[in-house]
C-alpha cells in the first residue's frame, strides 16, 4: 500500500513534466520549422539579404515624390527656417 502511495506521488508529476516538455518540444520544432522556411528566399539569393523596406527605396513612392518622415519633416523644417529669413529682412 505504501509503495502504491510512494509511486503514484512520484509518477504522476513525471507525467505531466513529460507533457508539458513534449509541448514546449513541438513549439519549439514549429518555430524552428517556419524559420528555414522564411530564411529561405536569403540563403538561395546571390547578394543574400532583404530588399529595402524603406520607402526613399521604392520606385513608385519616388514617382509619386513621397518620403519618409524624417525627410519630410527636414524638407519642412528647410523651408520654414527660409520663410523666417526672408521676413527678417
């Protein structure tokens, strides 16, 4: 009876420290799996990298004549600081 006592307290925490591992195993392995998948348009590429995500990048956005935001916000500051020039004199 005692030994049935001893095993139970023992075992059934092992089961479930065995499942818990086999799921994080399986999050793991999924994770795994989808980063050679994404990886792969890099490695079989000649210049192995991304393209630019930046939008002074795109050939539409420069047709269309749009920036990034910071280079807006220079464009902006330029002629803001030009106006303030020609009203000092």
């Amino acid at each position: 009876m005692a030994y049935a006592c001893i095993c139970h307290f023992f075992l059934v925490p092992l089961r479930e420290i065995w499942n818990d591992m086999r799921t994080i195993g399986l999050a793991i392995g999924v994770l795994l799996v989808a980063m050679v998948l994404l990886s792969v348009g890099v490695i079989f590429r000649k210049d192995h990298s991304f393209r630019s995500q930046h939008i002074h990048e795109n050939k539409r956005m420069k047709q269309d004549g749009i920036h990034c935001a910071t280079a807006e916000d220079k464009l902006a500051r330029r002629k803001q600081s030009r106006k303030m020039r020609v009203n000092e004199m």
